[in-house]
C-alpha cells in the first residue's frame, strides 16, 4: 500500500521537483496553524472563552489575505532545493505586505466601530473585511 501510494505521488509530481502549488499549499497551512495558536495565545490558552464563529471568520479572513499576498510575491514558485534569498526575499514581502492589510484592516474596524484602546488591534477584523469586500454592515 506504501509503495503504491509513494509511486503515485512520485507519477504525479516527479521525483526531484515539488510542485509550486503543494508549496503554497504548505505555506497556507503554516499560515492557519500559526494564526490559530496566535488566537489561542492571545486569550492566554483560556479556550473556553474564545468564540468559535469569530476564530473560523477571523482565520478565513487572515488566511485568504496572506493567500492572496502569497500569489501576489510568487513565494510559492521557486524550486525547494534549489530556493536561496530570492526566495526568502518574496517570502518575507508576502508576509509584512498580508500583515500590514491584516493591522490595516483591524484598525479600519476600530474606526467604524468607535474603539480607541490599542490593546484591540487584533480585534475580529473579519467584520470590516466583509463589510469592505462586499458592503455588508459591520456588525452582521
């Protein structure tokens, strides 16, 4: 069973070349496992106070900004054993440029919902994301 599956993987995607799209996919699920524990660090592992539908919404939202950065920068494209600063150059300009609309939006939030305390700078941007995107109210 072993060896079949690693025959497929290697028919499918060659044996020396990772295919760029199992790349992004790699750097998007780094991106979700290193926001979810973020959430959870921020609330000081305390889970049971930690609204699931604002987790999933705020993930979806943080998620498809650095996606969307990622295939901007192309970090996804360069060959793994072969990747040097180039690659870590896009890399690293996907990632503040996705952090930057990340706190940009957080801080739109804050505005339209009238808060002035810093300490909300993370506060469920989701809300502002769609009400951005496609002109729902902010509080929906």
């Amino acid at each position: 069973m072993a060896d079949n599956l690693k025959n497929y993987i290697n028919r499918k995607f060659g044996t020396h070349i990772l295919s760029k799209w199992i790349v992004l996919r790699f750097d998007i699920v780094i991106t979700i496992f290193t926001y979810g524990l973020a959430y959870i660090l921020r609330f000081n592992f305390n889970i049971e106070i930690i609204s699931f539908s604002d987790f999933v919404n705020n993930t979806l939202a943080t998620t498809a900004i650095f996606a969307l950065c990622f295939l901007i920068f192309k970090s996804y494209d360069g060959i793994i054993r072969h990747s040097g600063i180039a690659d870590a150059k896009r890399l690293i300009k996907a990632g503040i440029t996705a952090t930057i609309i990340c706190i940009s939006i957080s801080l739109i939030n804050q505005a339209l919902r009238g808060i002035s305390d810093p300490a909300c700078l993370n506060s469920n941007y989701s809300c502002c994301f769609k009400y951005i995107a496609i002109g729902l109210p902010a509080d929906m």
